[in-house]
C-alpha cells in the first residue's frame, strides 16, 4: 500500500526533485524554476518519498486601473505522467495558492497551454482565447530568416482592452 499524498513547501532536497519533474514532464529544462526560486512559494506532491508534482506561486499586484491589487500568479505547474488523470493538479493548485491568499493575494492568474483543463477546475479566461495548431517542422522552417520584428512593450490595442476589461 502507498504513502498517503501529502502537499508541502519544497525545501532543497524538493526543490531538485521538483525541478527534475518538470523537465521530465515539459521535455526540456524550464529555466524559471530557477530563476524564480528565490521569489516562489514553491509546493510539490510527494508520495512514497518521491516528488510526483509541483508548481510555483508568486505574489504580486496587478494593475487594474492603475492601481495596484495584491494578486497570486501561478506557474510552472507538472504532474508526472504516471501520476496523471487522478486530479492531482487541481489539488496542487488549490494548495498552491492558500498561502498567497494568506498572504492577500486577491486575485490570481495561471499561464497554461490547456485552457480546457483549467476551466474544468474553474479558472476562466477574462478574453477570448484562441489556439492554433501548428506542426513542429513548420514553427522550426518560420523563425530561419531574418527580419523578424519584435516590438517590446504594449500595444495600443493591449493598452485599450486593459482598460476596458478593468472596468
């Protein structure tokens, strides 16, 4: 029979087993597991002495209006594929975020590629979401050539929905 699950804030030892997970589970590193450490409330799942989930949340404001409110953001979230489809996630989430609601986070924001899962928790999407599929070779074969142009910052059009959305 197996340990119970338990939910837990990642000291150094965690911390490592967590970011092996991740890379485990994304297929590659995710460098803000690192860069973010020093800033995260950092959970994981463990059962039977292993991590077997985990994510980070950061308290921060967001503008709205331009002021400031307290709010949690949560990211780098994984669940190890063999662990999957017992809602894990959702109970990781909800222990992710209770100590950034302690903290007065009063709102919270999760980046995610399934919107569909999320909703399924009871996140909501405050725009509407688009998806496109594209193939591994094609998105390679787009970014060889240059001329590429990145603008950095908002755009007018963000700037505007932003405001009209914070009402």
């Amino acid at each position: 029979m197996s340990d119970p699950l338990r939910i837990m804030e990642a000291d150094d030892e965690l911390w490592q087993e967590y970011n092996d997970l991740a890379t485990r589970s994304y297929g590659h590193p995710v460098g803000d597991i690192t860069r973010l450490r020093p800033h995260a409330d950092i959970r994981v799942a463990v059962r039977d002495g292993r991590v077997v989930a985990g994510g980070l949340g950061l308290l921060t404001h967001q503008f709205f209006g331009g002021a400031p409110v307290p709010s949690a953001i949560i990211s780098a979230g994984c669940v190890a594929p063999e662990e999957r489809g017992d809602h894990l996630a959702g109970r990781l989430l909800a222990e992710r975020l209770r100590p950034l609601r302690d903290q007065g986070a009063v709102i919270s924001t999760a980046w995610t590629t399934s919107n569909g899962h999320l909703r399924r928790l009871g996140w909501q999407a405050p725009v509407p979401v688009f998806a496109w599929s594209i193939t591994t070779e094609d998105l390679k074969r787009g970014f060889t050539s240059p001329g590429l142009d990145i603008e950095h910052g908002r755009a007018k059009e963000g700037e505007e929905l932003q405001r009209r959305l914070a009402r």
